[in-house]
C-alpha cells in the first residue's frame, strides 16, 4: 500500500498536470486531453544549496550516481535528473556514432547520457559475442572521455522471457564491470523490454544478473526493466502493484518505463506518477511517436510526459539518435552515411524537439 503522504501528493501532481493540459505555455490542449485529474509536485528531497559550474560536464558535476528514496541521485545524496538520447540498434546504425555525431550530442544539445543499445537477437549479439561486446566499450569509452554518463542496454525484445538469455546476460555483464567497475559514468540496464511474462520472472533473471555486476560494481545504479515491453504492465492489462509489491533488495536498482506518446495516453502518465511515487524509475526509452516508431509525431502528448518527468525528476532517454527511415529517428536518411552535416537543417522534427528538451534550463 502506497504511503499517504506520498498518495496524497501525487493525487495533487495529477490534478495539477490535467488542470494545465501539461503544454510548455500552460494552456490546456483539448485535443490531447481526456482525463479530468492532473498532477501537483510530490515531496521531495530539498535542491542542494552547494554552487555547480552549469557549464561542467555532466559526471564532474553530479559524480558517482546512486538511488535515495525514490530519486536518482548524485554524490552528495541530491536528486538529480539525466536527459538523454538512445542509439537506435548497433548491427544497424553503428555509423551514427562518430566522433563529430557525439560532439554534437553532448556539446551543442547538452545530452546527460548516452544509451549504448545492444540488441540480443534481430543480429545482435548472439551472433558474435566478442565483436559486439568490443563495440560497446567503443562507445563507452567514447562517452567517458567526454565525461558524460552511458547506460549499457542489454536490449532485449524477442522473445520476451529475459530467462531465455540469462547465462549470456551474466556474461556479458560481468564482462562490463570487470571493465567499468572503477567508472562513475556507468549505468547498467539488464533488460530492455521484458513481455509476455509476470515480474515474478524478471525478478527471477534480475536476482542472477544483478550479482554478476555487483561482484565488480558494487555502487553503480541498475536499471531493471518492467513487465510488458517496460510499461509496469499497462500494456498487457497489469499495473505497476505487482512491482511495488515485490520490489528487489539491492538500494542502487531503478525500474524503467518506456511510452511512445501517440500511442500511450492518459492511463500511462498516471501509472507513472504513481510508479515513481513508491519506486525510483528511469524513463530508459520513449519516442513521440507510436509504439512502432514511426507515424505522427504527438508533440503535445509527450509535453506533458516532459512536464511530468520535471516534476518527479525522473530522468529520461529519447528513442533515437539514427538516421533510421522511421520518424522516430533524430536525423534524415543519409545523414549518417556521409558523416554529416549533423547540423539542424538534417534534423526530422522529432529530433529537432529532442534537441530543443535537451536543451531546456541549460
């Protein structure tokens, strides 16, 4: 059972959110809005009063990262919000990633965190372990020199049973820590999109993972995905009562949620005020897009998952930084063939809003 004071406030987060329309200007958006509740700030830990460089790379900044309460924190136990992007898969769209695309991405829109998207199957990883784990930690250690934080996806999506796969998972991530259990900037997340199965069986796989990283990480945050492609089970008719329930016992584990905003409505961003209310979550993907990644961007949906995120500072990772021809993409097809220009007149609309999110309070 959620605690009261804690209910209370997000009762109020989602009366206020509704109330608003949650747009960037505070008009309500009628088109968009169908829900008669909205929501008011939950408590939360008070801002430091300590003076941080804005200017300052993300991980001299916020250090090494841990959960207190139900906040993704920094060094000194304050809360702290990431934004960032995802690469799209590494099999496909490693050519994305160079070195000017990453210098835009972190100098010129400010990205937090770079989510390193390794597929398992659709050609991923099963297919040459050794060659795709060295591609991760090109990337990794591309994103550390640049003193920003990556989040090591293990990106799991068919089948959905995370089981299925947990003796590579195990090695694979005990590979990772090995490596990065002395970095600050990682963030592991073991399971992308679990679906098809209860939570009972992603807590199953996370309880083999998880000691496989802590056996050579002990403080870094973990990121375990949710029931139903992430959504705390929304999508396949759950809630997220089954986690809260039952959550793991390790005090650096985050859950994830994913939503694609022309797709998922109203009943999800109330799931997630209440998810983050009683867990510290991750918004680890979403896209302002359907859940395919591609048809009509809904921009003014996905404001008000933003204003949501602001609110609770659940820190958030846009669905993707390719040249996929799906609208979903941040750049135009061809962009990352020819190694740029990686410059605005490129963008697709939904990667000029990423960047324009991005780019908010810097």
């Amino acid at each position: 059972m959620m605690r009261r004071s804690r209910l209370l406030g997000v009762v109020a987060v989602l009366i206020a959110l509704t109330a608003a329309g949650c747009s960037g200007s505070g008009v309500a958006d009628p088109s968009t809005s169908t829900s008669s509740s909205t929501p008011a700030e939950a408590p939360r830990t008070p801002a430091s009063t300590t003076t941080i460089d804005p200017l300052a790379p993300p991980v001299e900044r916020h250090g090494q990262l841990s959960v207190c309460d139900t906040s993704l924190c920094d060094e000194t136990g304050q809360p702290v919000q990431l934004r960032g992007m995802s690469t799209h898969g590494l099999q496909w769209y490693r050519q994305c990633l160079t070195d000017a695309s990453l210098d835009v991405l972190f100098d010129e829109w400010r990205a937090d965190v770079l989510r390193v998207s390794m597929y398992v199957r659709e050609g991923g990883y099963e297919t040459d372990p050794a060659a795709f784990t060295e591609v991760v930690e090109g990337l990794v250690d591309d994103v550390i020199a640049r003193d920003r934080y990556a989040i090591i996806d293990w990106h799991m999506l068919t089948p959905g049973d995370p089981m299925l796969d947990v003796d590579g998972a195990v090695t694979f991530f005990s590979s990772m820590a090995q490596r990065y259990g002395e970095q600050p900037n990682v963030i592991y997340e073991i399971a992308n999109e679990p679906n098809g199965v209860p939570w009972s069986r992603i807590k199953e796989y996370a309880e083999r993972v998880i000691p496989a990283i802590r056996a050579h990480d002990p403080d870094a945050v973990i990121l375990v995905g949710t029931p139903a492609w992430s959504s705390f089970g929304l999508s396949e008719g759950g809630s997220p009562a089954e986690v809260v329930a039952d959550p793991i016992a390790d005090d650096d584990v985050m859950y994830t949620f994913h939503f694609y905003s022309a797709s998922f409505r109203e009943p999800y961003l109330d799931a997630l005020a209440l998810a983050s209310a009683e867990l510290p979550v991750f918004v680890s993907e979403f896209g302002t897009q359907q859940s395919t990644g591609g048809g009509t961007d809904d921009f003014a949906m996905a404001q008000r998952f933003i204003d949501l995120m602001a609110l609770q500072q659940i820190s958030w990772v846009v669905w993707n930084y390719s040249d996929d021809p799906l609208s979903g993409a941040a750049w135009q097809p061809g962009t990352c063939e020819s190694d740029g220009p990686w410059t605005a007149d490129r963008l697709k609309p939904a990667g000029a809003w990423a960047r324009d999110q991005l780019l908010v309070g810097r």
